[in-house]
C-alpha cells in the first residue's frame, strides 16, 4: 500500500506513449503509476539539479 502522504496527479500521454509505459512496466514488473511517478520524479530532480547549477553560475558572474 502507497505511503498516504502522496499526491495524485492526471495527465494524458498519446497513445504509443501509454503503450511504451505498460510495455515497459510490465517488463519490470511494476505498475504504470509506479513507473510514472518514477519517471515525475527523475525529471523534477534533474530539473532542481540544472536550476541550482544556474543559480551558481549567475552567482559566479556577480
């Protein structure tokens, strides 16, 4: 059972997208949601990670 301290999101992917996720999941025996939330989180850590290294630039610059 999920943690009760999470969020639900709704998004809407094309269909090959949502093909290539239930592929995917289902090869790693995982649920789309999982895998989804899995990706969402990557992607929110990469971004934080670029932002941070442009603060410091534009620190740098200063």
């Amino acid at each position: 059972m999920p943690p009760k301290n999470l969020r639900r999101v709704t998004t809407y992917v094309l269909p090959e997208i949502a093909k290539a996720l239930e592929e995917w999941a289902d090869k790693d025996e995982r649920s789309v949601s999982w895998l989804a939330g899995k990706l969402i989180e990557k992607g929110v850590q990469e971004h934080q990670s670029q932002e941070q290294q442009q603060a410091s630039a534009r620190e740098v610059k200063e």
